[in-house]
C-alpha cells in the first residue's frame, strides 16, 4: 500500500484513502453509489487545493491513446498526472494502429509492463473490454462511441456546486440520444437524479442501457417533446448532433434536429435557478449559439474546469494504492 498517508502532515486526507486501487473505469456503473460520494468528495478537496504539494501517483505513469481528437481529455488528464506526481504519454492512433498495425491485446500486454495505468478515447466500447481483458492496469473511458463517463464525473461535480447533492435533480438532456446520453442515463442510476432525455423520432439513446437503468429503478423519462424537456428543468443540458465518426450523416441530422438548437430563449424557459451544461467542443449554428454557452445560465467553463478535478480525483483512486514500478 502507498503510504503517503504517513508522510503527510495533513491528518485530514486520510478519509481520502484511495478506494479502487487497480480497478477500470469504461463506463460510469463501474462505481458504486459510494464510491462515487468518495470519489466525488476527493474531486471538491482537489479543487479546494487541499492536495497541494503532494505527489501520490509519483513514479506513475499513464499512457493516453487517441483514436479520436480532444482538447479538454488530453489536456486534463496529462495535466492532472503532472499535478499528481506521475506522468503521461500520449500515442495517437496514427502512430500505434491500434488494431490495425497491431491487435488490440498485444498493445495491452505490452503497455502493462511499462505504464501503470490507460486511458483510451476510441471508437468501439468493446475495444477498451479488449485492453482490460489483456492487461492489469487500470483502464479508463476517455470516450467511445457508446459511453464518456469521464465526461459526466465532472458535469456532477458542477452539479453538486450549484445544487448540492444530485439526486432527485431535474436534468434534461436535449439532442442526440449518443454517447453523452447514455451516461446520462447511467448517471441517473447511480445518483437518483431525474433525467428526462428529449430526442428528435428517431435518435433515441441506446436500448439496452435504457433497460439496465429503468430495471435497476432509474428515474428516466425519454420524450420527443421539447415543451415537455423544458417544463420543469434545473439542467438542460445538450452535446453536438455529429458526434466524431459520424461526418457522413452530418446532412441528415442537421434536418432532423431542426428545433433543437438551445438559444438564449430557450433558457429562458428553464427555471430561474437552471443552469445550461455542454461537454463542448460545441458545433455553433447546430446544437447551440455563442449567446448561450455565454449567458448567465451557463455553467459550461466551469464544467470544463471540474475535468481537470474530476479526472485527477479518479485517477488518485484507481492508481495511488499501486506501487509504483521504478
Ligand atoms: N468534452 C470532451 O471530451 O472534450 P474533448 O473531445 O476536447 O476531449
Ligand atoms: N458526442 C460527442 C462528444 C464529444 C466530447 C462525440 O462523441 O463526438
């Protein structure tokens, strides 16, 4: 066991204790509803600079694959390494091939003898269930085409600054029924937040993670009723129509979710207290304008901000328990 906790002069932190040494992160259900409160607790202790100066995950490091492009992931998590202690390395899928020049499982049983932990932003979930399959790691979501519960960590860490505790909280997400849908969904189950998802005919979030979540007792609502998303709503939240990998129905979905477009006008039918949230990039003219992701409502700068919390919250957990290996 890492035992910084007998280094630190901070008694405090020890209620910090890193929970899930060892474990992966591809979807938001790999925690439970108390590992998120712990993880969760750590992340407003990380904002509040109440690690400063200390380096848990020293000697770590963290290798980064990118099938797809990113700012806020890339940035956040090598940032949050440094902040840690550790280190990262950034492949991109230009130079690795991941399953092209090389299988999937041979890339992980290679990376596990050099890095201590993987994040992987890719097209297929099942080619992060392949990483993990093959190697001892842990291995993180950065996105894939199903599920960005990274991503959400942080939106519920703005949410819990804005509303305390999440459950019971009236979030409707607006567009198309993706990846940031799904977590969404899955969020709803681990939290006891109320989602509403409001998708043109069509467009609705994946089935089988709608089932899961309305079995485990989910408060879900799915609709293709804007009027109905909005009455009501403390969170409107929504994400690009074209989402990466989807260019070729770019035309299509432009028509299709005509209407859909979250103006200034439209948070102004949210209630007085709501808040707007955009994992961003945004596509502006499409899903959003400038004038909403700058309006008072808007809490999207500060949600990007909590990913560089969030992400180093969930990294001390899943790896400062791991001895490092130099
Ligand atoms: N929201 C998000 O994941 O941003 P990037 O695609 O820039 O990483
Ligand atoms: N749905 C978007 C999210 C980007 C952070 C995409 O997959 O491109």
């Amino acid at each position: 066991m890492y035992n910084y906790f007998l280094m630190t002069s901070e008694p405090t932190l020890t209620e910090h204790s890193p929970i899930l040494t060892g474990k992966n992160f591809l979807g938001s259900l790999d925690l439970t509803p108390q590992s998120y409160r712990k993880v969760m607790d750590t992340a407003h202790a990380m904002k509040r600079s109440e690690f400063r100066g200390l380096k848990p995950l020293e000697g770590q490091t963290l290798a980064m694959i990118f099938e797809k492009a990113s700012l806020r992931t890339r940035t956040t998590f090598d940032v949050a390494m440094y902040q840690l202690g550790g280190h990262s390395i950034t492949l991109s899928n230009a130079e690795i091939g991941l399953g092209v020049r090389e299988r999937v499982s041979d890339v992980a049983k290679n990376l596990e003898r050099w890095v201590d932990g993987i994040m992987a932003r890719v097209y297929l979930q099942t080619t992060l269930l392949e990483l993990a399959q093959h190697c001892r790691v842990p291995v993180i979501n950065g996105l894939s085409d199903s599920l960005h519960p990274v991503q959400l960590l942080a939106d519920y860490q703005t949410l819990e600054e804005r509303f305390g505790n999440p459950s019971g909280l009236k979030i409707t997400y607006l567009g198309d029924g993706n990846n940031m849908a799904n977590s969404h969904i899955e969020m709803s189950v681990l939290t006891g937040s109320d989602v509403t998802i409001c998708t043109p005919v069509g467009y609705e979030p994946n089935g089988g993670i709608l089932l899961n979540a309305l079995a485990a007792g989910a408060k879900i609502k799915l609709t293709h009723s804007i009027d109905e998303a909005l009455s009501g709503c403390q969170v409107l939240y929504t994400d690009v129509w074209i989402s990466m990998g989807q260019e070729a129905e770019a035309e299509r979905k432009r028509r299709a979710f005509a209407g859909y477009c979250v103006t200034p006008q439209m948070l102004e039918r949210i209630l007085p207290d709501g808040i707007f949230l955009h994992c961003l990039p945004a596509h502006y003219g499409e899903e959003t304008v400038p004038e909403a992701t700058e309006h008072p409502k808007s809490a999207v700068f500060d949600q990007a901000e909590n990913r560089l919390h969030a992400q180093k919250a969930l990294l001390y957990h899943l790896m400062a328990g791991q001895t490092a290996r130099w």
